[in-house]
C-alpha cells in the first residue's frame, strides 16, 4: 500500500516490479501505479530490473500512466529494463514516448 494525500506534493515515487507484466497482472498494476500518480510525484519510477516480460497490454497501460503523469506535470521513469523488455519496447515503439532509464 501507498501512504500519503493528494494535496501533499511527493518528489518521487519508486515500485520495483518483479513479475511479468501481462494481460493478467495489468488490473493488479494499474491500480497500484494510479494509487501512486494520486500522491501527484515529480517522478513516478518503475523498477523493471527484476521483470522478465512485458505485454501489449501492459505498454497500453504503462502508456496511461504517462498521460496522467504528463498532464499532472510529473513524469513516469521506467528503470532498467532488461534486454528482452527493452527489445519489445522498442518494438511497439514506444521507447520514444516513455522515458526509460
């Protein structure tokens, strides 16, 4: 669980994902990285150091959370993806729209 108000200003926000993000885990994750956006961080940081797989799916939600980040004013990070995450990301492209570290 994230702790903290909406009013309160939080400069930045980490969660390490060490499971595949897949059509099955999105839900789970949504909730829990828009539980976060909510804090209104700078930087919302994604750890994918540990997470063996991404889906289209997951990038469409990863997506959503940008936008919200963006119009916030803050910006979401993905941190460390590992070759094979790296290598879908460049594939659907979007490794120009999100930031990744």
């Amino acid at each position: 669980m994230i702790s903290g108000t909406a009013d309160q200003a939080t400069p930045t926000i980490e969660i390490l994902i060490t499971e595949e993000l897949d059509a099955a885990s999105v839900p789970r994750f949504a909730a829990l990285l828009h539980e976060a956006a909510d804090l209104n961080p700078a930087d919302l940081v994604v750890d994918l150091r540990e997470c063996p797989f991404v889906d289209a799916a997951a990038i469409g939600m990863l997506l959503d959370v940008h936008r919200r980040m963006f119009a916030a004013g803050g910006r979401l990070t993905l941190r460390a993806p590992g070759p094979r995450v790296t290598r879908t990301l460049r594939l659907a492209r979007v490794e120009k729209v999100l930031h990744v570290q």
